[in-house]
C-alpha cells in the first residue's frame, strides 16, 4: 500500500505503514517496553485491537490473541479489529476467535495459511482486496453481517465449507464476492447462505464445490468465470430468483439432484465442455435464454416452465424434460437432437409440487408430459419430438420445418359434431379460424385477443391451446399455415408415414380453400374436391355421393329413361331395370335396354360422375392404408 493511500498515522519506523499506537510513536510490530506492555493491557481490558498496516508474524499474532479478553468457553473475543493493509508474513491462526463489531481485513496481504476455522463475525467481515498467498480457511465460520470479500484474490484453496452466512445486510446481501478471483479450488461444500450471495465478475480457476449448499437467500453467479469444474450437487436454491446470467462453464458442470424453489437462469451462459446438467428440479422456469453449448449435452429437468429462446446447440441436445412448458423460439437445433419426456428422475423428489402442478394441467394431458409451446423461427432440422403434448405448439416461420422428426407425440384435433371431420390439427388453424369467425361477426380485422370465444369459432380455440401471457403470438393467415401444414405433410411422408401425412395434407388443403388471395377459381376447384371426397381422403363422403348420383339417376330413369316396352311396366320393375342400367352406365358398360332421349343424358352424366367419384373413393382409401 503506498504511502499517500493510508488514512492513518504511520510508524516511526522507516518504511513501516503500521499504525501508530497511543504512545512511542511505533506500531505494534516495532514497539517494545513499557509502550507495547501498555497497548498489551489495554488489548486485555476492552479487546479493541487497530493493526492497520502493521506486518505480523505467527508468533506475534500469538501473543496478542492471548492477551485478548475470552468469553466463559475460553474463546477469544476481538472488538472492532482493524488490520486494513496489514501483512500476514506467516501462517494467521483465528482459529474460534469472535469479532465483535467489524473485522476489518482489506487489502490485507495473507503469506501463509489464513485459519479461521469455526470463526464467528457479529458484524461485518470486510476482507475486500485481500490476498491469499496460501489456503483460506473458513469452515464451519459464521458470519452474522456483511462478508465483503470484493476483489479478493485466493491464491491457495479456498475452503467455506458448512460455512454461515446470515443477512444482516443494509444494501439486500449479506455476501459479496464480486470480482474476485480463486486461482486454486473453492469449496462450499454444505455452506448456508441465508441472505443473498454475489458472485457478480468472480473468478473460478480451480474446481469450484457448492454441493449441499443451501441458498435461502438471492444467488447471483452473473458474469462468472467457471474454468475447471463447478459443482452444485444436491444444493438448493429457496430464492424466488437464481442467476447465472452470462456465466461461463468451461468443464462439467454438475447440478445432479439440484433443487429450485424459484426461477433458475442461465440467460446468456456459455457451457464449453458440459455434457449433463441435470437431473433438477425447478419448481418455475429454467431459462437458457442465448445459452449456448458448445458439447453435445443432455439435459434432464423436472420444471414448470424451460425457456430455451435462441439458444444454440452447434453439437445437438438430448433434452429429457417432465411436466415443463417448452419454448425453444429462435433456437439452433440443425444438430440431431432430441426432446422427449420420461419417467421421474432418481433421487428427485417432485411430491407436493407435482400433485400441483398435475391439477393445474389443461384437460387431457398426461401427468408429467411437457408441453411444447413453441419453435417460431427455430432451426429445427436435426429435431426428433418424442413423447410431448404438441397441441398448443406453434410452427410459425420455423426453418426447414420438414425435417422435424415427430415419433408419439399428441396434436389436437377438430371439434367434436357432425360439421368437423375428425383429424390432427396445429393451433395455427384453430387460431385463425377463432380469429376469423370473431372478425366476420364485428366486421373487424382478424386479431381477436386470444381467449376469445364466438359462436362461430366455438371449439376452435380452447383453453388447452391457449398461449401462456408473457409467450406473444398473432393469429396466422392461411397461406401461412398452409405452409406449416405442407412442411410437416413433408416430414411425415419422408418418415413413410403416408396415413400420419394424411391429416396434415387435409389442413393443408383447407387452408388453402379459405385462402382469399387465391384465384377464385382455383378455390372453386378446392371446394368441389373437399365437397365430393374430402380432399380425396374421405372415402365415406365420395360413396355417399356415389349412392346418392345413382339413387337420382335410378329415378329419372324409371320415371322418363326407359322405352317401349320397358315403359309400360310396373314402376317397381322399372325401378329395378333403371337401377341395373344406373350401375352399368357408372361403370362404362353398355346397356342392353332401349333409353329414350332423357336416358341417354343421364347415362352420360353417370359414365362422367361415376367414375370419378369411384376413383376418388379408391384413393381415399389408398390415401389411409398406404405403407
């Protein structure tokens, strides 16, 4: 420390920056006689102690800490002691002592081991600047105030461990370790923090142990460095709000069996060798906004809700996730990648909060299957979907959306009645159908909120499919979702999945019908095809229309199709005639009896008709059993 930055009376020893004591002019490193007995007994009677500047050696600090007062136990009791600048040349033994008041160790310099095992501070315990050239030892400490430890450099081991910290704080946390730097390993293994605990800019370039540690308060890991390993096994998380924001991982990185009470963040983070995290549980949302892993990963996480927007998985991902709300918008995901559920992860105990998450489910969902919400502009090339509820999931402008490998996953459907053909659906339709009917009944543009609910679009737009309040979405044209709907046809035919590609060709179809840009002719045509045979997949709806062309023409031919003789006949036996030169002439097949001007024109109308509603049928069919 130079000279100019001390706010004290220096030694009168040349060189010394050590604080003067009351008398002789010399600090307590070069005071002797009668001047040191005097300062020795005053330590004894009030146990304030100012060693600001003063270097102290093993032996010396020995003999001021057996001059201190001691409680009934025999523990060892400074009072607002003071050794800001101070230099430790050897080992610095607190071992048990109690500081009463503040402890005041900035920009101290610790040569040797620091031990301040079972250590108790009643007020605050500033060590900020301090340097520890050899191992820092603080187990079993507690700190009942503010623990600065700001700017710290630890050398040697850094050793918290069941460590307390109690929040006492004025400013809202009781322990800061910003921007300090651990050059070797950093246990807090067990260690209480019961406000919150800043790591804000801290460095990490050892192992870095939180196993078991419990955060009652705030943990805020902004900006932090992990180099080597980072380990918070089995710690847990009270806070309503847990920070890594823009930290970095650079080898494993362990949260087995981790738990968080609150909202987990890892918005910016940066995993370079991760290749687990999990199993945890987040009782809210994890959110790995802009995330990114540089390995091939698998994350496992119980939760409510995983927030995963523009993350980037360059080497893919296995995420296995239960209960939560996905939404991977904007993600990278070309790489092959997995999202699936699962069963309960071992050693994770959901209890309490699965029972109430399972009766805040929408209706019809699986206890514990996640929910995907969304991949709106996501790369989603190398994705496989397997085992998640996609029927609130929205597509909107995802790349190379045709790739998407979807293996049991559930879709929603049509309403229930005889006006909807039963079929997988995407929330895209019923959300624009939900919007349309709402625009036609006020003769307003299609942007209706998104619960609402119309005659017209009852049905469509359920609860089940409604988006959380903080996820944006606008209702799709339908040249949009037909677009979504013709990816997904795509991905399901390369699968040879040709009966699962059906339903999405179906949607495709009818979006385009109801699209207004269209030429009105070319949506005339769509509207004969979805009337005669739904698209050629309604194979009930072209023979329906089949029997029904042959019951007319069956009519009009008993009534006005047959010649003499055949005329005169009962109508029961011209009606059976009419109806064997019917089918005859819906098959090509030239009738034997004599039809009079009107016959002729019916037959020709059924060698048109027929046919083609018989092909439609046969494909309709195909349409449904093809491999």
């Amino acid at each position: 420390m130079a000279d100019d930055n001390v706010g004290w009376e220096m030694c009168a020893q040349d060189g010394c920056l050590g604080v003067r004591l009351p008398t002789g002019g010399k600090c307590w490193a070069h005071a002797a006689g009668t001047d040191l007995g005097s300062a020795l007994k005053r330590l004894g009677e009030d146990g304030r102690l100012d060693a600001r500047g003063v270097p102290i050696t093993q032996e010396f600090l020995g003999r001021l800490l057996a001059a201190v007062p001691r409680d009934d136990h025999g523990i060892a009791i400074l009072t607002d002691a003071l050794f800001h600048g101070a230099t430790f040349r050897d080992r610095a033994m607190f071992r048990e002592v109690t500081f009463q008041g503040d402890a005041g160790f900035n920009v101290v310099t610790f040569q040797g081991d620091a031990l301040f095992h079972g250590a108790t501070f009643q007020d605050r315990a500033m060590f900020y600047g301090a340097t520890f050239k050899g191992d820092a030892r603080f187990e079993g400490a507690t700190f009942e105030g503010e623990a600065w430890f700001d700017r710290a450099t630890f050398q040697g081991a850094a050793d918290f461990s069941t460590a307390t910290f109690q929040d006492i704080a004025r400013f809202g946390y009781a322990f800061g370790f910003g921007k300090a730097t651990f050059q070797a390993i950093a246990v807090f293994r067990k260690a209480t923090f019961h406000g919150d605990a800043h790591f804000d800019m801290v460095t990490f370039q050892g192992n870095a142990w939180f196993d078991g540690a419990t955060f009652r308060g705030g943990a805020l890991f902004h900006i932090v460095a992990f180099q080597r390993m980072a380990v918070f096994r089995e710690a847990t998380f009270h806070s309503h709000y847990v920070g890594f924001r823009a930290t970095t991982f650079g080898s494993d990185t362990i949260f087995d069996k981790a738990t968080f009470h609150g909202y987990a963040l890892f918005d910016k983070a940066t995993f370079q060798q991760t290749r687990q995290l999990g199993p945890m549980l987040v009782r809210k949302s994890l959110l790995l906004r802009q995330a990114v892993f540089h390995q091939r990963a698998q994350i496992e996480i119980a939760a409510a809700a995983v927030c995963c927007q523009q993350a980037r998985f360059p080497a893919g991902v296995q995420l296995r996730v239960r209960w939560a709300q996905i939404v991977l918008d904007d993600a990278d995901l070309a790489a092959p990648s997995i999202l699936t559920g699962g069963p309960a992860f071992e050693g994770i105990e959901e209890g309490r909060w699965a029972r109430a998450l399972a009766r805040l489910q929408p209706a019809g969902t699986r206890a514990s299957r996640p929910r995907l919400l969304s991949v709106r502009r996501a790369d989603v090339a190398g994705l496989t979907v397997a085992g998640v509820d996609l029927r609130a999931c929205r597509f909107a402008d995802a790349h190379r959306l045709d790739q998407l490998r979807i293996e049991e996953s559930m879709f929603t459907s049509t309403p229930k009645g005889w006006r909807w053909t039963t079929r997988q659906t995407i929330v895209e339709e019923h959300h624009w159908r939900a919007a349309s009917s709402y625009a036609d009944e006020r003769d307003t543009a299609p942007a209706p909120p998104p619960r609402v609910s119309s005659p017209r679009g009852a049905g469509w737009y359920h609860s089940t499919l409604w988006p959380p309040a903080w996820l944006d979405v606008q209702p799709p044209t339908p040249a949009q979702t037909a677009a979504l709907y013709r990816a997904l046809r795509k991905g399901r035919e390369d699968s040879k999945d040709e009966p699962g590609a059906a339903d999405f060709y179906y949607g495709e179809m009818e979006m385009r019908r109801h699209d207004s840009t269209k030429p009105m002719a070319e949506r005339f045509v769509l509207f004969l095809y979805w009337l005669f045979s739904g698209y050629a997949l309604r194979a009930s709806r072209a023979l329906a229309w089949l029997f029904g062309v042959l019951a007319v023409a069956t009519l009009l031919l008993a009534a006005q199709g047959l010649e003499q003789p055949a005329a005169r006949w009962s109508f029961p036996a011209r009606l059976g005639t009419a109806a064997l030169v019917a089918v005859e002439g819906a098959v090509f097949r030239a009738s034997e009896q004599q039809l009079t001007y009107v016959g002729r024109l019916v037959q020709a109308a059924l060698r048109f008709a027929g046919p083609i509603l018989l092909g439609l049928a046969v494909l309709s069919i195909r349409g449904r059993v093809k491999r």
